[in-house]
C-alpha cells in the first residue's frame, strides 16, 4: 500500500527540531503549505516549544486559513493549533485574535450542520485577553453570549484572566443570570472567585445553596476547584447542615478536588469516622492515603 504523503509530513515533522536552520526551513514550509493537518501539527509543536521566531509565519497561516474557511481548514484543525501556539507565544495582536472570536464555521453533519470554530472562539478569546487592547472587555463580554457554550465558556476564562474590575462585574451578572450549560457557570463563578476572591463568596454561598441541582453543583465545585481557605470552610459548613445525599457527595468531591489541608483532615477525619460517601470520593480521586 502507497504511503499517504500527509501521514508522512506529520511523522516527518517529529524527527525535526524547529531550532536548527534545516528545522525552522521546514516548520515554515509546513506552515505555509495547502495540507491543513500538517500546518496543524507545525503549529502545535512550535507552541510546545515555544519557538518565538515563527510568530510571524503562524500569523500568516493563520489569515490564510481564516480567509478560506472550510474549504482549505476541513474540520478547523489547523486554526486553534496555530491560534494556540500564538497564544503561547504571548503575540500581542488583538487584531488577529478579534478576528478569530468572529469566525463561524459551518460544516456539515449527519442531519444538519455544526460550527466547527468554537473552540477557535475560545481560544482567541484567550489571546485577546492576554494583548494590551484597551476594549478588549467589548469583545470578551459579546463572546460570552456565544450561541456554542466552548466559546461562552473560553470568554468567562478570559475575563478572569485579565483581572480587571469590569471583569468581575460581566462575570458576576452571568453567573447570576445563569447559562444553560454548568460548565460555562463553573467558569463564571470560578472567574469571579479569582478576581474578587472574598467579596465572591457570599454570591458562590447563595448559589451553592440553589435549588437547580446543576447550579448547586457547578459552584460547589467552583469553590473547590479555588483552593482559598474560606471557600474550604464554607464547603465544611454547608457539608454539616446539607441532608440531600447527591449534595453531601459534591461538597466531599469539591474538597478532595481542593486537596488543601484543612480540606484533606476535614476529609481524613470522616473517613475516620466511618463516613462510607468520604472513603468512597477519597478513593476515586487517588486520596487512598487519607484512609
């Protein structure tokens, strides 16, 4: 059977190092070659080694791309790895990242079609986040009403990696307001507990109090997934007055998931008191020590 040549190209692309003049020839040629999977696994590579000097090269694969669409990114495989990879790189180009967060990608699926540029949102979303633009906020807070829940998801990531104070407002209204995917409120809820730390947990306690299940649970993990003391100790008072089994179960999960020591004895001293749901979620997330 005949080799496929852009099977070959992408194992070719393993064997070479970007940092030699034979290497960086040849990452640029893959780069600004027709094969959107070979530019794809250039662009990954180069962000993994963070090879500053071929920023310019992945800028313009990435607006050749992105000019084209589907008809030479199938599937959009080469346009998040190079928007990664740029990422990576700090490139400070809220140009290009803005355009990114704008592209849709339609393709076609069994019994309709898919935007396959969500995750490219995301990612830029990311970028523009990182670059120096004053408005960037404008751009971040239209992403986070995203028709495809990644891209609203990547926006509230963004927003609380900027830090900054109109952050926390767009991301404490969007958690109030609720989506109807928990991973985009965790993010959210998290986001906000990054920025305003102690001024977000009377709004993460409300919450973690809900009667929605899905939101009880998504900011009982957020409250984990933070790791600040008074998110633990507001997970052990809620433990000690929640009776709703399921609940009880997250608040153990959120506090393993912390793996703080306050929250590690709090967990060991169940265990310890023949609390079957502590040993169980100890377990599972490889705390057999705490036993």
């Amino acid at each position: 059977m005949k080799n496929d040549p852009i099977e070959a190209a992408i194992a070719r692309l393993d064997e070479i190092e970007p940092h030699t003049p034979e290497g960086r020839d040849h990452f640029r040629r893959a780069l600004a070659g027709k094969s959107n999977l070979v530019t794809a696994k250039a662009a990954r590579l180069i962000g993994e080694k963070q090879v500053l000097e071929f920023a310019a090269d992945l800028a313009a694969a990435f607006d050749r791309f992105l000019a084209k669409g589907s008809t030479a990114d199938k599937g959009c495989a080469a346009l998040p790895a190079i928007a990664r990879a740029l990422v990576g790189c700090d490139y400070d180009d809220a140009g290009l990242f803005r355009r990114g967060m704008k592209h849709v990608q339609m393709e076609g699926t069994w019994g309709g079609s898919e935007d396959r540029a969500a995750e490219l949102r995301s990612i830029c979303a990311m970028g523009l986040a990182n670059t120096r633009d004053p408005n960037k906020l404008r751009d971040l807070a239209e992403l986070l009403a995203d028709r495809e829940w990644p891209a609203r998801a990547g926006a509230a990531r963004a927003l609380a990696a900027t830090g900054a104070d109109g952050a926390a407002l767009l991301l404490r209204f969007k958690a109030l307001m609720g989506d109807r995917e928990p991973e985009v409120f965790s993010d959210c809820l998290g986001g906000l507990i990054e920025i305003d730390g102690a001024g977000a947990m009377p709004l993460a306690g409300s919450l973690a109090d809900s009667h929605d299940p899905e939101v009880r649970d998504a900011a009982i993990l957020a409250l984990g997934a933070s790791r600040r003391a008074d998110a633990v100790d507001l997970l052990k008072e809620k433990f000690g007055r929640t009776v709703d089994r399921e609940a009880k179960r997250c608040i153990l999960l959120a506090l393993a998931t912390a793996r703080t020591e306050p929250a590690l004895a709090f967990l060991k001293e169940l265990i310890h008191e023949g609390n079957a749901a502590a040993k169980e979620v100890a377990a599972a997330v490889g705390l057999q020590s705490l036993s």
